[in-house]
C-alpha cells in the first residue's frame, strides 16, 4: 500500500510535468491563420432557463 507522501508526491511531479508540457508546447504549436473570433452571447445561461 502507498503512504500518502507517495500519493501526494506523485501527483506533484505529474502536475510538474504537466506545466513544463504546457510551456514546450507553446513553443512548437502553428497558428491557425483560418480560426475567426466567435461573437459573446448576451444572454447568461441562467437568463435562458428561466425563460427571461
């Protein structure tokens, strides 16, 4: 069985690695020229379910 120190350990390096992947992969992603800026919605999700 896993003492809780190697549980949280672990999760601690798999956050780690998952902050220095986010970084390298900005480093390496092409731009989408094509993507377009999608317009706000006004209306709120609450704003919809009652009906107002």
């Amino acid at each position: 069985m896993f003492s809780k120190f190697k549980i949280t350990e672990f999760f601690c390096m798999a956050d780690n690695f998952c902050k220095e992947f986010v970084l390298q992969q900005g480093k390496y992603m092409i731009e989408d020229k094509r993507a377009r800026h999608r317009t706000k919605n006004t209306e709120t999700y609450g704003e919809n379910e009652n009906g107002h």
